[in-house]
C-alpha cells in the first residue's frame, strides 16, 4: 500500500473499481440461477425465462453492463500498476481519466449493441 500515491482521483476509481466488483458478484447470482434453470428442463428453463425478462432486469443488466465494463478498464489499469508504471500522481490523475473515458466508450458501444441493436451485427 505504501507504493500507491493516492490523490482522490486515483482513491475514487479505486473505490469505484471495488464496488463494481461487488456488483458483479451480486450479477453471478443471476447467471447461476438462469444456468440452473438451463440444466433443470424445459419448465424451469420458462419460468426462468419469464423472470429474468422482467422490466426490472433491463435495469440490472444495464447495471451489470456498466460495472463489466469499468470494472474490466480499472482491472487493466491495475495490472499496469502491478509492474511498477503509472504510480506517479500526475500519471495516476491521467490514467484515472482514460478509464474513465475508455470505460464510458465501451459501455456506449456495448450499451447500443446489446440494447438498441438487439444484440444483431
């Protein structure tokens, strides 16, 4: 911990990074109940099916698809730290705004193919 220079830039995408990781832990229990529900027939398959095409999970899969992608920029960023490059704080305040960025460009791009698009290419 001594090696990091936290600015509140690089502690805001950190804390954001761990809370999308949690998110994303929460989103597995979704994924196991749907696989569940793929392994237990065709009955559980529709019923599964019916739940998980609800409104309220449009709202979660956005959310899913939110923390997927910043958690997955942060984590690279992370591996580059790990070697020892981009702890200075200027470095870390710019690293910070290009996982920003390239995380929101990332969830737009996915956003409109998974949503808009209707996931056709």
């Amino acid at each position: 911990m001594s090696v990091y220079k936290m600015s509140r830039y690089t502690l805001a995408t950190s804390i954001f990074n761990r809370i999308t990781g949690v998110g994303l832990s929460v989103g597995l229990i979704v994924l196991v109940y749907w696989l569940m529900a793929v392994a237990s027939g065709t009955r559980a398959y529709e019923n599964a099916h019916q739940v998980l095409s609800a409104g309220i999970f449009k709202l979660v899969y956005a959310g899913l698809l939110v923390a997927f992608c910043y958690h997955l920029v942060a984590g690279i960023r992370h591996l580059v730290w790990d070697t020892g490059r981009g702890l200075e704080r200027a470095q870390s305040k710019l690293s910070a705004v290009v996982v920003v960025t390239v995380s929101s460009a990332l969830i737009l791009l996915l956003g409109y193919w998974l949503f808009l698009a209707g996931g056709r290419a």
